[in-house]
C-alpha cells in the first residue's frame, strides 16, 4: 500500500495566527486532498503547534499566566484557525503534549553520541530563538532586523550537537536530490551555505535561564533548546521509534516550510536524521513571504493581514484561491484589498460563479432541469497534473481558469437561449450537457484547492439533475455590499 505523509513547520503559539501560517497548512492541506483523490491509502497529514522557549515564557509572564495556560489558549485559537481554513489535517502536534515531550527524550538519548558539553559565549536573540554568528551581529550592527530588537550576550554552559560531522553526508544528499528542495534558487542557497561547512550548534539552555522547555535527560539544570526540540515532531507525532505508523510513514514525502528556516529544515534536522540512522525526507517546498500592499508586514505601519477577518467576511475558498492563485508557490507574493477584490469580483463572481449560475438556469428553465448523458472531457490534463507534481499551486488554478474561460466562451458562442426558442433541442441538450461536464470536471481539478467550491458544483450538477443551492457560489457577510 502506497502511503503518503506530509507535515508542516509548526507554528510558534506567542501570537495569533498570521497569512504565512495559512500558507503552510494551505500548501499541505492541498497535497494532502490531492494524494486522497488520487486513491492513496494511509494519507497523513500532520500540522502542529510549538509551545516552549523563552518568548512563549515572556509572552505568558506579561499576561499574567502560567506559560501551560497560556499556550493552551492560543493553541484554541490556532485550532479554530485551522477549522476555518478547511484544514483536512488528521494529526495535530503539540510539543507540550506528554507524548511529544516523552518521545523527545529518547531521540535526545538515541543522538548522545553526537552530543557533548562545553562552556559558550554568543549573541542571542530571543526573538528568533537563536544564536546569531559573529559575521550576522556585524552586518546588523547588533540589532535583529526581524524583531527590532538588540541581540543579547551570554555566556553559558551548553549542550552541543555535532552537526558539523553531518555536512558532507546532508550536501550530497542536497545535490542528488535524494532531499529534493523546491525551488531550486533555495536548494542553491542551502548549498552555499554547506559548502562553507558546518559548525556544531547548541542545543540546550540552562534552566536558570529558561525554564520553559523540556528538560535534558539526566540532567535536570538544562531544558532543550527550544528550534532542537520542535524539528522532533514530524516524527513524535507518527509515533517515533516503535509505533507502526512511524515505520510506515517515514520518511516524509513532503515537508513544508517558510523561507526563513530554510536552515533548520535543510541542515540541522539532516543531521539530527542521520545522526538517529534515519532516511531523510524525499521533498522540501520552501515557500516566500507576502508582503501587504509592497511592503513588509507591520504592526506598526498597520498593514498586518488577518485571514481570519478575511475568511469571515468572504469565505474560506475565496481566501485560498487568492493565495494560492496570486501568491507564488515558490516565490513571494503581495497581498492588496484591491487585488483581493478584484479577484473576488472578476475571476471567482463574474466568471466561475456566474457560469454556475448560467447553466444551472438554463438546464432548469429549458430542460426542466433535467441534465441527460454528459460526454466524456477533451481536455488535456497534463498541465494541470505537472503543475500539481510540481508544487505550483499558482500554475494549477491558471490551467483550471483557462477552461473556466473557455467555458464562458463557448457559452456566449453557442446561445442556448437562441437556440431554446428553436426546434433544435437535440443541439440544445447536447450543448448544456457538454457546459455540465466541464463543469463538472472543474469541479473535479478545484477539489484539492476549493474543497467548498467544488463540493457545491458537484451538489448542483452531479446527480443528472440540477439542484441549485441556496445563496451563492461565494457568498460574502451581509454587512458588505456589492454581493457576488
């Protein structure tokens, strides 16, 4: 039985969910329907949330909460995120869950060959959870460009992980594409950053420091560092080491992840699987960013996109086809409230729902709705399924709106309404059933992308008869004008 499993970076829980988070579950939930319309067996899909370090202990502290109570509450609202997306996701990772926290210990243990113990002295920033070199704190003259914030000096005993063993093993695994990174500008990076060697990384702090954490193994002074302990859950939560399901899903066939933690996906979480003798994952999707109307996200400019006041107002599949269509699979994207309506209003209203909403009438008025035989598709799908193999959810949605398109085309082309005041009505059942298999088969193509959108075309048309729903095909809150 083929099976196929893919996860998604985690999500820190010290704020509330953002436009990139919905990128990563939205790339993976997509994957993730595709593998199951296809007819695979055992399709996994595992998104998560990461809940210790020290900006989660800072975060609960101004909140006046225990760090558990605090990121039990923003672990709620990740959740009901994820549900208004139409997350198909079927495991749910935690890492303050007993389980992650148990499993995580014995990886610690199964990797203390590569581990030892030395006194350290670096620059840290607590915002990224990290170390930064020497060469970063310099060309940032000492102030993360990220958080806005100075980088910290400490001066500590640490546990550290051998990673710099690994480099040649992870490089050449890189450039065979046995770890395939996609897209290729970011297998290029990756490798120029291995081709300069890699350096071993510290892997604990102590817990005077920061007690949030999970505490080392046999020694209760340590918690382990926090980007350490999270790579772990793509396989704590498939059961790591014994549970059948990691013997059966492992390795990955598809991981996802933001740009900016290219390193820890492409280098260090290489070295700790091999360092446990595990196979590395086949695939790597690094998406970009979005920016807000060609500017960086901010909340001090204001121009902070929230998906969930987005998703209320105009449904969750107009939310993802924008990002999935106009955001770059591979690339970054902008993200304005003109676009978005503009997309809103042409592509998905005037041209997807009003050929629903032509045909539907038509087959009812003419045909009291009855469909009748549909012929068979002559569409070439090829494009549709390289696109798809290929990760470019934006080439996918541009093959479907071309037969969209064309459907609206061969509509105004042919008249059925001319021809409904004719004798022909031979020609005018054939036609209307051809307008219905298309239909259908966009249906078909959406449904990764567009489950709702899909699920409510497929309700009209698939049992021979119309049944038209109610409302509309992209409905949006009754408090905005200019309905679709």
């Amino acid at each position: 039985m083929k099976r196929f499993y893919v996860c998604t970076a985690i999500a820190y829980v010290n704020d509330k969910p953002h436009i990139g988070h919905a990128m990563d579950f939205l790339y993976g939930d997509v994957l993730a329907r595709y593998a199951r319309q296809q007819g695979l067996e055992g399709v996994t899909f595992s998104i998560g949330t990461d809940e210790h370090g020290s900006k989660i202990a800072e975060k609960a502290q101004e909140a006046k909460q225990t760090e558990k109570a605090f990121v039990d509450a923003n672990v709620a609202e990740w959740q009901e995120f994820t549900k208004l997306l139409n997350i198909s996701n079927n495991l749910f990772a935690r890492t303050t869950d007993k389980g992650h926290e148990d499993r995580a210990a014995i990886i610690w243990k199964n990797l203390e060959a590569d581990i030892y113990k030395k006194a350290y002295e670096g620059w840290y920033c607590v915002g990224c959870e990290e170390y930064k070199t020497e060469t970063v704190v310099k060309e940032t003259k000492g102030i993360c460009p990220l958080h806005n914030r100075a980088y910290d000096k400490l001066s500590e005993e640490n546990y550290f992980f051998k990673l710099s063993k690994y480099t040649e093993q992870i490089k050449k695994a890189i450039e065979s594409d046995e770890l395939q990174i996609v897209p290729a500008n970011k297998k290029s990076e990756i490798l120029n950053v291995l081709k300069e060697g890699l350096e071993d990384i510290s892997i604990s702090r102590p817990i005077d420091k920061i007690s949030w954490g999970i505490k080392v193994p046999g020694d209760t002074s340590h918690v382990m560092y926090v980007w350490f302990e999270a790579l772990m859950n793509y396989i704590t939560v498939i059961g790591y080491p014994e549970q059948e399901d990691f013997k059966n899903l492992w390795p990955a066939d598809v991981q996802i992840i933001g740009k900016d933690i290219l390193r820890f996906h492409a280098a260090i979480w290489p070295g700790m699987l091999l360092g446990l003798g595990l196979p590395l994952p086949r695939s790597l999707l690094v998406h970009g960013h979005v920016t807000s109307s060609g500017q960086k996200m901010s909340k001090t400019i204001g121009n902070v996109i929230d998906p969930m006041e987005l998703m209320k107002k105009y449904g969750p599949d107009a939310f993802r086809y924008f990002l999935l269509r106009h955001i770059p699979s591979t690339d970054d994207g902008d993200y304005s409230p003109e676009r978005f309506e503009a997309a809103y209003n042409s592509e998905l209203g005037n041209e997807l729902g009003n050929a629903v909403q032509r045909i539907a009438v038509m087959v009812k008025t003419y045909q009291d709705s009855v469909i009748g035989n549909t012929p068979e598709s002559k569409h070439d799908l090829g494009p549709y399924q390289q696109a798809m193999a290929d990760f470019r959810f934006d080439k996918a949605l541009e093959v479907v709106w071309e037969q969209v398109r064309g459907l609206n085309q061969f509509i105004d082309e042919e008249k059925p309404w001319v021809l409904a005041k004719s004798d022909d009505k031979d020609n005018l059942r054939e036609i209307l059933a051809t307008c219905v298999s298309n239909l259908l088969e966009i249906a078909e193509l959406l449904t990764p992308l567009m489950p709702d959108t899909a699920a409510k075309i497929q309700a009209v048309f698939k049992e021979g008869i119309v049944r038209p729903f109610e409302g509309t095909l992209f409905p949006r809150l009754e408090s905005h004008t200019n309905k679709t």
